[in-house]
C-alpha cells in the first residue's frame, strides 16, 4: 500500500490587523464541521505541493494537536482572488 499526501482545500475564517496581517481563527471542512484555532505558533513563506505557487505555513494548535495549515496565493490576474486555504490529508493507495 502507497501512501501519498493530498491537498484538501477548506474554509477559514480569519481575521486581518491594520497591518494586513492575517490571522487564520477557524477551520471549516465541507461537510461542515468547525474546528477552532487555539494559537497560531510559527508563520513562514512556503511553496505549495505544486512548486509553481508561493504561499505561506502556518503552524497551528487545534485541540492541543500541531497542525499545518497553508495559504496557497493566486496570481496577480484575478485581483479579488487573493488565495486558497488548504490542509495536507494522507491517502492509501492499493
């Protein structure tokens, strides 16, 4: 069995300072369920799966776990479309 990581995009409430920093509050998943973020511990500037998009890490704490959630920034072309959220999920493969 294979094992590979799979980008799962989701909701995110978030909230911006006078600064334009982002602050990610909340993660919701397509089925609906709301997990809150408790702190944000560690920022950087990540490239995504696919090594053509920049983006940013958030290292995130949800229920006392350690998580990584990732800003996927769009292309300077669609100027309301400023990113996507996402999540890395492993899938099994036969």
């Amino acid at each position: 069995m294979k094992r590979t990581i799979d980008k799962v995009y989701v909701k995110v409430c978030a909230d911006f300072d006078s600064t334009g920093y982002m602050q990610p509050r909340s993660i919701i998943w397509s089925d609906g369920r709301i997990f809150k973020i408790d702190e944000v511990r560690d920022f950087r500037p990540s490239n995504t799966l696919e090594s053509s998009r920049s983006g940013d890490c958030y290292t995130v704490v949800i229920h006392g776990e350690e998580k990584h959630l990732f800003f996927e920034k769009t292309s300077g072309l669609f100027a309301a479309r400023v990113g996507r959220w996402f999540v890395e999920c492993p899938s099994e493969q036969v």
